[in-house]
C-alpha cells in the first residue's frame, strides 16, 4: 500500500473534473496557455524559495503537510503577522474572464490552511491574487469549507487507488476550459463526430531534423546550436522542439541530451538510409498501469485491434489507387478483401488477407507515378532493405519517418511501442508502432513518395548506386524530409470526428484510441479511413 501523501493540487483538480484528476495521477502533462502563464507568474516565487523570517516576515514556496489526512503542497506565499498567517494562493486567469474564486479554489486554500494549523501554526486569512487582473480577493473559510476539503481528499484517495479510469464528463462546459482535454478526448470516445476542435497544445512546435553528416548540435541559453567545421548551422529555441531526429552520422551533447530528457522531448536516432536504431525518452512517462494491461493484451491478443488496423490500411490503399485511377480493377479487389477482413475471426486469417492486399496494390504502385515519368522512375514491385531502385529507397526512408513518429505518439500517451497486436514482438521490433502506422502508409507515407517525384522535387539522378542498393544523396534525403513534414503539417477534416487537424496531430489522436480501448473507456477502436 503506498502511505505517501497525495498533493494538494490533485485533489483541486477532483473538484474541478474526476478524470482530470485521474489523468494527472498517472502522469499525464500538458502544457497550454494559462498554465505556462501561472508558472511564469510564480517565477519569482520560486526563486525566493529560501527566503527566511528576516525578510520582514514574508515566506515563498513553502513545503506543509498534514499527517492525519495525509496530504502535502506548496504554499505560493505566506506572511506572519501578530494575529497568524496570512496565506496567498496565485492565479492565472484569462483577461476576459472574471476573478471566480471557484470551490475547486476554496478547497485548495482549506487544505493549505488544514495543513499549517496541523503544523502549529494560526491562520489568519487566506486570499487568492489573480495576476492577470494584478487583483487580490481575500476568501473566508467556513466549516463547511473544511468538511468539503476532508472528503475531497478521501474521494481523491479512492479514486486514484482504483484499476479503472472514471468516465469523461459528458456534455461540460468544464471541457472547454480544460488542459487536459487534448489528452482526455472526452466525446471522441463514442467514436461519433465532435462538436468542438481539439486545440494542440503548442501549435507552433515541431520535429526538428538534424540531416547533415558530421554536425553537432549542443545546447545554450534555451536554444539548441548545430555546428559544422566551426560554422553554425542552426539555431532553434528548445521550446519549439516537439521531438528531435538524429539522422546519421550527427553528434549530439550530453547537456542537449539531458536537457532534452528533461523536457519530455523524445530523441530518436537513424541510420543515413533510414533505419530506426532506436530512442531515448524521460524516466517518468504516464499511464503504467495502463502500460502493463498491454503487455497482458498484446499477449492475449485482442483481434479486434489488429482487424480494424489493416482494415484501414486495405482502405486507404484502395483510395489512393482509386485518386489515380478510378478504373483500375485492382481498386475493387481491394475493397472486397477490405469486406473480409472485418469477417475474419483469426489473426492468421487477417496477416495473410493483409500480405494478398499489399501484393495487389504494390503490383500497381507505378500507376501513382505520372506517366511522363515513369521512364526516370521505373517500378518492378516493392524490395525491402536493401532498396533495389529509387522508389523502394524513397519508401524505406518514408516509412521509418512515418515510424518515428508512431513512436513519439505512443510515447506521448505511456504506452510501449514494443507490445503489438498485429506485429510480432519476438524479434524486438516496435510491433505496435508498426501496427499504428498500417493505416497511415498510403495517405502519408505513400502520398509523399508520389508528391515529390510527380512534382520533380526529387531527381532520379540524386540517389547513391552501391553494391546493387541504392541509397539517397543528401540533397534527395532532405528534399524528403521536408515533403513529409509538410505532409504532417497539413491539416485536414478528420474523418471520425469531424474537426481540422494535422497529421500528426491525428496520429496522436489515434494512439490515444488505442489507450482509450485497452483501458475500458471506449468500447471499440476505429482506424483512419480516408476518402
């Protein structure tokens, strides 16, 4: 049984939405607007952390603790005075919202004065300052206040020693000015569209490339500087940085390492042809309890999942073929194979209808390609590694782009890229990363392939013959990588839901799907169907 005393800000956070608070228990973190506010506006007080009574009386960031409920914070600041302490609580309101001192409010300023009376110490009066108004409100505390706090704190208690994660809210205006709603996804899990868009946390961050062989990147001053022969590269703000690529022979510090696990920012390395190597995530990732009830799953196997997987990439693969050629007889093959995958009630059943679909469509891959160009990019079927001509060299590196990714997402959510439902986990691949990106190949993986050759962004003289395999030049791998990152940007309806948003974006979405369904909070997982 674990007796560590739970935090005064989770149980604020009960008040506030159960799950939310659920979400935290577990790890889950965000970062939106009015939270990086509130930790600007407690800069200051952290930096005064180891101020002292000589200061005139005045305390910041002080640690308090009650040992009867089993609670502990942080006081933002308190000041003595003759008649007790005065405790103040900072907040970061919207500026057009109203200064509400809401209950969820009421019962943190309850805990922290429970906590320092349990200390030995009299509270005089408790207030909240809102920064954004730059207003203070001073807030009396009743019994009822007290009462209230005592069983959120018992209610938080049981709710985070449960094995079950509490159903979303349904319908809340709460929603709307949640955090945590992009993780949450509360009416996306009845699988129907949504009224309200999911907003990205940091619109304006990215997966950063570092492509050129020799470079290396280190950090300084919050920015990450790439360098070559004395020479920079690069400079771009650690802030921006959703997820980092090493992509052959680049070096990178220890510090921009550290630092970078330190943000929760995923590295991930591979080879100048592609090949994933593999990644470095931060220790303290969520969901791992969740993460074990894969591994159970993924070694009971759940059909359901691995059927919906090819059945949406037999789907998208049809359509793309279709995009280029709506009579071409294959495109309808592929949908009745689409039909019987949805009836098959075998994993084998449901591999071997998988590798029928995918030798039908690649037999028909050059179609993708404009005939104007066919005779530069001549296509004999799909070669895996070691590429055996151009377009096979484009799709490997593709795919392992498109991979990577995978990854980040089911890092993002706490799950392990290693235990599938499709792919096997014997050879120590990232079988679930492998089954998540089946149904994105064909509308990213694939498309990017066709959209740089039919657009003549990429040269058929721009690739490396060597011993029978052809490897890309570097101009080649950048062109690529800046196509598919385009690709990941660009947003689009989602086809489930209803609203706009990038690729990548949706990638995640859809790893949370896959955490929603192995947790029991939605019914059924559905894949990516693209028209």
């Amino acid at each position: 049984m674990n007796d560590d005393p739970i935090p005064i800000s989770l149980v604020a956070n009960y008040m506030f939405c159960p799950r939310r608070a659920w979400l935290e228990s577990v790890g889950e973190q965000v970062d939106s607007a009015q939270m990086s506010q509130g930790l600007y506006d407690h800069r200051k007080v952290d930096r005064n952390r180891n101020s002292s009574a000589e200061d005139g009386g005045d305390y910041q960031s002080i640690n308090i603790r009650h040992e009867g409920w089993g609670v502990s914070g942080r006081l933002d600041a308190a000041k003595l005075t003759d008649d007790g302490v005065i405790i103040r609580e900072y907040k970061a309101t919207p500026v057009k919202r109203e200064m509400i001192v809401t209950d969820a409010m009421r019962t943190q300023l309850a805990l922290q004065a429970a906590c320092l009376e349990d200390m030995g110490y009299r509270v005089a009066r408790t207030e909240i300052f809102f920064t954004t108004h730059h207003r203070n409100v001073e807030v009396e505390l009743t019994v009822e206040d007290y009462s209230k706090a005592r069983s959120a704190v018992e209610e938080t208690k049981r709710l985070i020693s449960s094995d079950t994660a509490p159903e979303p809210l349904e319908d809340s205006p709460r929603c709307m000015k949640c955090s945590h709603v992009g993780i949450c996804l509360p009416e996306e899990r009845r699988l129907k569209p949504v009224n309200r868009r999911v907003m990205v946390s940091s619109p304006d961050n990215q997966v950063t490339h570092l492509v050129t062989p020799g470079a290396k990147a280190f950090s300084r001053s919050g920015r990450m500087l790439v360098f070559k022969d004395g020479q920079e590269l690069a400079s771009i703000p650690i802030d921006t940085i959703q997820g980092l690529q090493v992509h052959g022979n680049t070096d990178l510090s220890s510090g921009l390492i550290r630092e970078l696990m330190w943000r929760n920012v995923p590295i991930l390395w591979c080879s100048g042809t592609g090949r994933l190597y593999g990644w470095a995530m931060s220790t303290y990732g969520p969901n791992g309890l969740q993460r074990v009830e894969q591994h159970v799953a993924s070694q009971e196997g759940r059909l359901g999942l691995a059927r919906e997987f090819i059945i949406a990439k037999v789907h998208n693969q049809s359509v793309l073929l279709r995009r280029s050629d709506k009579d071409n007889p294959i495109v309808e093959q592929l949908r009745d194979i689409e039909k019987t995958i949805g009836n098959a009630n075998r994993w084998q059943d449901v591999l071997g209808l998988e590798g029928e679909a995918a030798s039908l469509y690649f037999s028909q891959f050059g179609i993708l390609i404009k005939p104007g160009r066919r005779n530069c990019w001549p296509w004999n079927g799909r070669t895996r590694r070691p590429a055996l001509d151009e377009l096979n060299s484009l799709l490997d590196y593709t795919y392992a782009l498109l991979l990577s990714d995978c990854i980040r997402a089911l890092i993002s959510c706490g799950l392990d890229p290693h235990a599938g439902f499709l792919h096997s986990s014997k050879r120590n691949k990232p079988a679930l990363a492998l089954d998540l990106m089946e149904e994105f190949r064909a509308p990213v993986a694939d498309s990017v392939v066709q959209t740089v050759v039919n657009n003549g962004e990429v040269r058929s003289d721009g690739f490396v013959h060597a011993l029978g395999s052809v490897r890309m030049k570097n101009e080649t791998r950048k062109a690529l990588i800046g196509a598919y990152e385009r690709r990941m940007s660009t947003e689009l309806t989602h086809p489930i839901f209803g609203y706009k948003a990038s690729w990548r974006r949706i990638i995640e979405i859809q790893a949370r799907m896959i955490l929603g369904y192995l947790d029991g909070t939605q019914s059924s997982y559905r894949g990516i169907r693209v028209r």
